[in-house]
C-alpha cells in the first residue's frame, strides 16, 4: 500500500460537461481559481485542459493556457502544474467521405500539442502514448507522432505523465523509455473506465502496474461512479490517484460536485486507509522535476 499519496485533480477537461454541471471552470479564471480550491482541499497536481470562454468547448488557444498557468504560479497556494499535451487528436469519419475527418474531428501535430507546454515550462505534462477508440470517435496518436512529441517534451525538461488507456500503451511507453525518450524514473497515469479502453477494476490495475519499470511511479484513475472506488483500490495497489471534473462529475448520485469536493472526498478516502498526503514541495523532490521557472531542482 502506498503511504504517502500523490492527489492530482483534473479540474476541467474537453469532454461536453459544461452543460451538464455548472461547477466545471470555463474561463481562465474559473480554471485556475479552481485549481487553488482544489489544492487547498489537498490536490498535490492540478492537471489542466483550457476552455473557449464564449462557448465552453475544448481550446488550445496558448494565451488561454498562459493565463491560467499564470494566474495559478500567482497564487499564494502552491501547486503543481500539469498541463495537457493531448491536444486535437480526435478523429470521426465523415458518412460522406470516411477518408475525411467529420464533424467533431480535431487534428493537431506534435509540435502544435506541445506548443503551450514549450512555452509555459510546467512541471509536469501528459503524453497519450497511443491511438484508442474514445466513445464514438478515435483518439489519433501514432508512433511516429509520439516519438517527436517525447522528443520535444525530453528536450524541454519537463516531466511526461505518461497516459495509458490500455495495456499496448503501456507497451509503448516502455520502448519510449528504453529509446532514451523519457529519462528518470517514468510517470505513469493508468486512465480506466474510458470507453472502449481498459476497464475500470482491480483486476486490469493488477495487471496494468505488473507491466511497468520497477523503477516507476504510478497513478490510476476511473470515471464516472467508478472515480472513488479506484481512488481506494489505487492506494492499496501502491499507487497514486487522480479525481476531478474532467472524470466524473458527482459527488454521489444525484449530488453534482465541485472540484474541492472530490478532493476532499478523495483526501479522506486516503487518510481513511491509513495514509497521507504528498505536499507539492516533497512531490517535486520525489519526482526530480524542474522547478516552475523551468529550472532543475
């Protein structure tokens, strides 16, 4: 079991919630503030995702992220920033045309995914290290793209969480590693429940943290009402844990949540099991990351 536990919290995501609840942050402001609630509640991350501020829908606006990144580093509260490399990566065939992108299609290039994390310097960023169907649609990044993108995230200094949605993922992100692509110890974040990627339970967390490095630091994390249980079933396993409103959008049923809800909720679920939580400060020095100017710690 893991003693001292890393929270993160995805506090906005892109998926369609923000009609759906109205506590998911739209503006950078709702974003970042968000983010500062979360990590007084006991967040030790912040993951975050931007938003169009006129409609709600996904963003990669880089002036968007600079702002939130910004008004976070501001803060009195301290946080680590994790933000998504993802980028537009979404693909649905045309009925018309099934060799052309349809209506909900977004493709970026690894430059433009790693355009805001090049800029900002976080500490941390996400690398999806593989294709998978997401629902109804692909999610695209080949090989070759994540080659260039681990290459421009290496060279930058900042740590890749590397975001595995099935157990081939998890085979890429170790070739990645044994490239010399990802240097240290590697970060993994086990992302279950998605449809139709790897399910959430404990069984596939079993078999998913067997196939890492040894040297690895992990984390799991389920959607919907599967955030909590996996929260649970990740600290036994030894790992960390990540809640938020980009995964689940519920306190309980029937109770929508806020950011700072989950988290506290999640907080006493560790302490609960006996453990405690990292502070960002003994975080950075567990995992060896650049501070937020950029520089080595």
């Amino acid at each position: 079991m893991n003693k001292n536990v890393i929270v993160s919290c995805a506090v906005t995501g892109a998926g369609e919630t923000t009609e759906k609840s109205p506590h998911v942050p739209v503006t950078p402001k709702e974003i970042a503030d968000s983010a500062i609630k979360a990590a007084k509640a006991g967040a030790t991350i912040a993951h975050v995702h931007v938003r169009d501020p006129k409609t709600g829908k996904l963003s990669h606006d880089v002036n968007l992220f600079k702002e939130v990144v910004e008004r976070i580093r501001e803060a009195d509260t301290d946080v680590i920033i994790n933000i998504t490399a993802g980028g537009g990566g979404d693909w649905v065939p045309s009925d018309a045309d099934p060799t052309k992108g349809g209506e909900g299609t977004d493709i970026q290039t690894p430059e433009e995914r790693h355009e805001p994390v090049g800029l900002l310097l976080p500490e941390i960023c996400t690398l999806d290290c593989g294709s998978v169907n997401f629902g109804d649609q692909l999610y695209v990044s080949p090989s070759n793209w994540l080659r260039k993108q681990a290459r421009l995230i290496k060279d930058s200094g900042v740590k890749p969480e590397l975001e595995c949605f099935d157990t081939g993922h998890i085979r890429f992100a170790n070739q990645l590693a044994a490239e010399g692509l990802v240097e240290g110890d590697p970060l993994f974040q086990f992302c279950l429940g998605i449809p139709w990627g790897a399910d959430a339970d404990a069984e596939t967390l079993a078999y998913m943290r067997t196939r890492i490095p040894e040297n690895a630091n992990w984390a799991a994390f389920g959607i919907g009402r599967m955030q909590m249980p996996m929260v649970a079933e990740s600290v036994l396993q030894g790992g960390n844990a990540r809640v938020g409103l980009e995964d689940n959008l519920y306190l309980k049923k029937g109770q929508l949540a806020t950011n700072e809800q989950l988290v506290d909720k999640a907080v006493g679920i560790v302490h609960s099991l006996g453990s405690d939580i990292m502070s960002p400060a003994d975080a950075r020095e567990f995992l060896n990351l650049q501070k937020p100017n950029g520089k080595a710690n």
